[in-house]
C-alpha cells in the first residue's frame, strides 16, 4: 500500500540511534519542543529481547505479557534518563524543561523521568527553567522538591 507503513522482518532500536551532536531522537524531539513526535517514538520503543529476534512489539499494553511490560518500562526509564551523548549531557527532560512544556514534562516523569536529574556540568531541570525563562517549569520543579538555591559546578 502506498502511502502507508509496513511491518518488515526488520527492526529498530530507536533508544540506540544517536546524530553527530550525540543526541539520540528522544533528545531532539524534546530539544525542538516536539512532544507529538516524542509521544510517537515513545509509544513504539521496541524491547532489546524483540530486537534480537526481529519481532515487532504491538504498541497496545494490554496485547504485552507482564514481562514485556516490565521490560519496556526499564528501556523507557533509560532511554528518558540518558543524557545526551554532547560535552553537556542535557537529557530530554532538561529541554521540555526549558520550553516550558509540562505537560511533555508531566508525561517524561509519569514513564520514569527523575525529576532530580543532573547533566555533566550539574545542571538540572530548575536551571534550564530558568535560563529558559519558563515559570512554569520553575514552579513544577519546586513543587516536585528541586532545591531553588542548588548551584551546578560552574
């Protein structure tokens, strides 16, 4: 069918495509304020023990087996935690910080974000609420206990 999508005996591991910048594309969806194309990417994350067996995940959780499950959890909690491959380390959740954008925020921690995540210079999410002039993050980072005088290690 043209037009459409088709399921090949091939698979992707979307959490271990990386660009040049060292971000994989969880990073640049959250880094262009994408959380429709993030929400797509996230709901078709295939599991490492697919991959090896060039099976297809189905995208609805209740067609999964309890280990599916539990295994699409841990490589989403990884791949959401994973900082960025770059000299800064930023993770996804740093850039929806920066946007403002909560609800892909909301969403990030819900699948296992933590909400105390540094990158490589110590940064976290408060801080790129702030150099991103976005209230709404700094007020959700308070309220989920981001101390509002930590210091990164410049």
């Amino acid at each position: 069918m043209a037009g459409h999508l088709r399921l090949t005996e091939t698979s992707y591991d979307v959490t271990e495509i990386y660009d040049k910048s060292g971000y994989s594309p969880l990073h640049f969806a959250a880094y262009k304020n994408s959380d429709r194309l993030a929400e797509v990417l996230i709901r078709f994350v295939s599991l490492p023990s697919l991959i090896k067996t060039a099976q297809i995940l189905k995208s609805d959780e209740e067609d999964q087996t309890e280990e599916q499950r539990a295994e699409r959890k841990v490589v989403l909690q990884d791949w959401i935690n994973n900082p960025s491959r770059g000299e800064e380390g930023f993770t996804a959740m740093h850039f929806a910080s920066f946007h403002g954008n909560i609800e892909f925020l909301r969403r990030l921690v819900e699948l296992g974000g933590n909400i105390h995540i540094k990158n490589k210079q110590d940064i976290n999410l408060l801080h790129t609420a702030a150099q991103g002039d976005a209230p709404v993050s700094l007020a959700y980072c308070i309220r989920n206990g981001l101390d509002p005088q930590a210091r990164d290690n410049k």
